[in-house]
C-alpha cells in the first residue's frame, strides 16, 4: 500500500523544462549567436539564466526582440559548444 504524496518543494528537480535562448546578430553578414539561455522548471523557477558572451564581435544586439543590451555582455560568459 502506498503512503500519500510526499510534498515537494517548487525548486525540487522535475522532470519537465522549458527552454529559452537569445540570440544576437554577429559579423558582417549579421549571422545569430547565443547571447542568453534561460531555463525554469514545471513550475516555472528558474534554474539557469545566463548572458553568453559570443567568440566574434556582435554587430546587433537585436535588442527590440532580444532584450539584450551591451551592457549585458559583461557578465556574460564564454562557453565551449560541443
């Protein structure tokens, strides 16, 4: 016989996400890069919500659409894409 459910905390782990990314226009043909992703579990606390900083210069910061703002890079971190 099972007990009843065991509260869970709306940080806990679940097992649905949602993700969200931001992009920038980079280089002189303005092609998209990574300048944010945002993560927030089924109850919709985040998890993950990051400035990332592209390799090459952004040349839009799209930020009618994006949000982001040159400011926003200076937090931002590089990562390494697989």
């Amino acid at each position: 016989m099972l007990g009843p459910p065991i509260p869970r905390s709306k940080e806990a782990p679940t097992k649905c996400l949602a993700l969200d990314c931001e992009m920038v226009g980079v280089g002189p043909m303005k092609e998209s890069a990574l300048a944010r992703i945002s993560i927030v579990n089924e109850h919709g606390v985040c998890v993950l919500d990051k400035y990332v900083k592209p390799k090459v210069q952004i040349t839009d910061y799209r930020t009618a659409v994006s949000g982001i703002r040159e400011e926003n890079m200076i937090s931002g971190r590089e990562i390494q894409l697989a």
